[in-house]
C-alpha cells in the first residue's frame, strides 16, 4: 500500500494556524478615520470580486459598487467572510469620475464579525437604523 506522506488536503496544516495560546479576540475595532472611508452593509453578492453595499453617507444611504481586494480573497477569506448584511468599511473613490448612468465604485478595507457590530453600534454615532 502506498504511504501517505502528505496528509490528506493539508487540514492539519491549516488547523494549526488559527490555534494561538491566547484566546482573547482582538480587542482593536478599526472604526472610520477619514471622509472618505464609510460603514456599509452588504445587498447582494455579485462574483468576481464584486458585491453592491449601502452606504451610510451623511444619513442617506447611497448604493455602490464594492470591489473586494485581494486580502479579502483566497486563503484569508477564512476570516473575514462576506455574507448578505455584514456589515463593512468602506472607502470611496473620490478621485474617479462617475459617468452617467453608473453606479459609484467603493473599495473593501474592513469586514466586521458579528461581535464587533454590536461594538461598533455602542461606539459610533450614525443612524444605523436605515
């Protein structure tokens, strides 16, 4: 019989990275620094790196255009899964033109647990019920 040397689809490899000795979640919670960056909540999935969030801009919720980067994507999609109303943060590309008839385009640069919504609702002052 042939000896199996690699074990399997390499779990335990992957295993062993999410075990740490300590087992406190992040106490950090990266919350909104510059005019650009907004909160979000993901509508709908679209492929390719894509997903249509609302932001919440100035208590207006306006729709874009989220690309997900590439941190977001592969192997670290392990943690920071994108799911119909999670919750984001994004930042908005100020610097692009918008033509007629499209929709804004926004970029991913955080995703929120569901620990951390709660978190971010008693920290931040926006109007979260729209």
């Amino acid at each position: 019989m042939v000896k199996n040397k690699t074990g399997g689809s390499k779990h335990k490899s992957m295993a062993r990275k999410s075990f740490s000795s300590n087992n406190n979640y992040n106490a950090s919670l990266r919350k909104s620094e510059e005019d650009d960056e907004m909160y979000a909540m993901v509508v709908k999935m679209l492929g390719s790196g894509m997903c249509h969030v609302d932001c919440l801009d100035n208590n207006t919720l306006v729709k874009r255009l989220c690309i997900i980067r590439n941190k977001f994507r592969g192997k670290s999609k392990r943690d920071n899964t994108l799911n119909i109303g999670s919750y984001v943060l994004v930042g908005v590309r100020s610097w692009e033109t918008k033509k007629d008839g499209s929709i804004e385009k926004c970029d991913l640069l955080e995703v929120y647990s569901e620990s951390d919504k709660e978190r971010l609702k008693k920290g931040v002052n926006l109007n979260w019920s729209l």
